[in-house]
C-alpha cells in the first residue's frame, strides 16, 4: 500500500489520515474518530472506546469488517509512529452506525467532502492552495503572515527535492539535516527552538513569526542553493552544506538584531500572537517529510 500520511479537520479537531496511491481512497485513524464522535478527553479514553467497540462488533458479527480495517503506522501526539487501526470510508460508515452520537450525520457529510475535495484537487493542483489558505484565515493567522507561510512551503519542498536528488535519506537525515540548518541560523535545534515556544505536538512553523519564517526560508533557500552549486554526495557532505546554508541566515539574524537592539526570535507561539495553535494538513501541498522534519 503505497500512501501519503495527512491530517484533516472535522470541526477543528484532527483526524489523522492516508492516501492510498493504489486504490485511490482515504483511510482514517478509527481511534481519531471514535474520540471526535465521543468526544473523548484523550487518545487513552479514545482507544479504551475503540477496544469495547471492536468487542461489541464482533458480538453483533462483524467480524468480517474488523477483519478486513487494515493498520498503518501513524504519527502519535509524542511524535513516535505506531501501528494504529484504520479504516477507508465504507468501513468506517459502518462503524460509525455503531456509535450513538449527534455529530454521525455531520461526520458523514464531511467524509463526502473529503473525497470530493482530493478528485478536485487532482485535477487542479490551485484548489490545495486555496483550501489551505482558508483554513490558516480561519484560525485568525493575518494575509501577511499567510502570504509567508506559502513560499516557505515552496522552499521547504524545492530543499527536500535537492536532497533527494543528493542521496539523502527522507526520514531521520532529513530531520538531522533541518536540526543542523536550524541550529546554524537560530541557535537552537528544532527541539529547543520548540521547547522556547511551549510546543509539544505543534508545527514549529505555524508559531513562527513572520520574521523567524523569513529567515528559516532564506536558510533553506540558502541551502539549496549551495547545494546545486557544490552538488555534494552523501550524508556528511550534504550536512556541511546545510550547516553553510543555515549560517546564511544566521548572520542575516545577527546582523538584524544588532540594528533592532533586541531579538528577533521569541518566546510567543501562536496563541499570543492572536492565532489558534494547530497543526495543518501541509501533506496536501508537499509530503509527509516535511511534517517528520520539522519535529
């Protein structure tokens, strides 16, 4: 099975999902579900609803069903990928006859759209675009900030394409390679550069500012660029790049902060910045790299 992870929005809460390139369908986290439609406090009372369920379908003679939900491994909220129970969109209209509860009917509709919306954006590529623009406004995020957000995107994706393109590994090296960029140009890894802002779960780039996306953008333009001029091969090389790329940027920062006389990397994550903290669906505009590299 040949999929793309994503994450999509049913009322503002995340349901974690995948494309199968083969068959052309979605399939969704059965736990996510479960835990919107029962409105669950968390993924341990989430899964704890799911077990009792699966118990009661089979009961009833179900078993086929339970049979034929598949497991992939999903992103957790500690970050970790663990096999997780899914389901595509016949199964899981099944499951949901099986749970009491107002939001079946909305959920429904919604995995209608879903669908719809991913032939629609196969068809023209803009309409990923516009979908997620509307998102980021709707949870407060100003034009300027989204404007920002969309070439960072760009330039995110045109980096990982170059280190593809160099033998680099998607996964770990790249997360180890965006840590080294990171680390060149702000001081911090991602992981500390996180832990400044108070994120756990939360997309490091949706609690940037519009100054810190600039210079995480001209690091990994910088990046690129290098890249193509010096066309490294291998890991260590291409990481000396990145960490040269990254420096780019940082005396960029040095140089910013001394004419400011004060920081221009800052503590406040999205909530203080008037936005709602979320992460976003950016599997649909680039792959599921971008979101592994970015923890």
């Amino acid at each position: 099975m040949s999929n793309t992870e994503s994450l999509q929005l049913f009322e503002d809460q995340p349901i974690r999902s995948a494309w199968d390139e083969e068959a052309e369908e979605w399939y969704f986290s059965i736990v996510d579900v479960v835990g919107v439609l029962t409105e669950q406090p968390d993924a341990r009372h989430a899964s704890t609803y799911w077990a009792v369920l699966k118990k009661r379908l089979n009961e009833e003679g179900a078993s086929e069903l339970l049979t034929n939900c598949k497991q992939l491994k999903l992103k957790a909220s500690d970050g970790k990928r663990r096999a997780t129970d899914v389901a595509n969109t016949e199964q899981l209209l099944r499951i949901i006859q099986s749970i009491p509860s107002k939001k079946a009917e909305p959920f429904k509709l919604w995995l209608a759209q879903v669908g719809r919306e991913r032939i629609e954006e196969t068809l023209d590529p803009e309409l990923i675009v516009d979908r997620l623009v509307s998102t980021y406004e709707r949870r407060g995020y100003t034009r300027e900030w989204i404007n920002q957000r969309l070439q960072a995107i760009s330039a995110r994706k045109e980096l990982t394409d170059e280190w593809k393109d160099r033998g680099v590994q998607q996964g770990k090296e790249y997360a180890i390679l965006t840590d080294e960029l990171t680390r060149a140009w702000s001081g911090m890894t991602t992981r500390q550069y996180k832990n400044l802002k108070g994120l756990k779960k939360e997309s490091l780039r949706d609690n940037m500012s519009t100054t810190e996306l600039t210079l995480n953008q001209l690091a990994e333009v910088a990046t690129r660029e290098l890249s193509q001029e010096e066309q490294p091969v291998g890991f260590d090389a291409n990481k000396r790049v990145a960490q040269a790329g990254g420096s780019v940027a940082g005396n960029a920062r040095k140089d910013l902060e001394q004419r400011l006389g004060r920081p221009v990397i800052t503590s406040q994550n999205a909530s203080p910045l008037n936005h709602v903290v979320t992460q976003m669906i950016e599997a649909s505009v680039a792959t599921a790299d971008e979101e592994n590299a970015d923890k």
